[in-house]
C-alpha cells in the first residue's frame, strides 16, 4: 500500500511540474488528463503525459544502463 502511494505522489507531483510546459506548448489534453473550468479558470493536470514522459525517460535510463 506505501508502494503505491509513493507512486501515486510521484505521478502527481510530476503531472503537476509538467503542466506549465504542456501549457506553454499549447499540447490538446489527452484522455485521462484532468482539466477544470470555471468561469475565468482553465486548469489543466496533464497526467497521460507526465505517465509518457516517465515511461520514456524509464526507457531511455534503461537502454543507457545496458
């Protein structure tokens, strides 16, 4: 259970760091993203690609390790 909400924080923090980048690129939101509207307040969570980015990042830091 402590596993998986290290990972779970982990993905949250990250999707967090990534969503002024996404933003600042003008990236449409994914499926399984999070998006909030309210009136003036547009806030979108990008958290399809915070999951891409790791897995990428995970793959490269592996095939580098070899």
């Amino acid at each position: 259970m402590r596993h998986l909400l290290f990972i779970l924080g982990i993905v949250i923090v990250g999707a967090a760091a990534l969503a002024p980048a996404i933003a600042y690129i003008g990236l449409d939101p994914l499926p399984g993203d999070f998006a909030i509207n309210q009136g003036n307040l547009h806030v979108a969570v990008p958290v399809t690609y915070s999951l891409c980015a790791s897995m990428g990042l995970g793959l490269f830091y592996y095939f580098m390790k070899r």
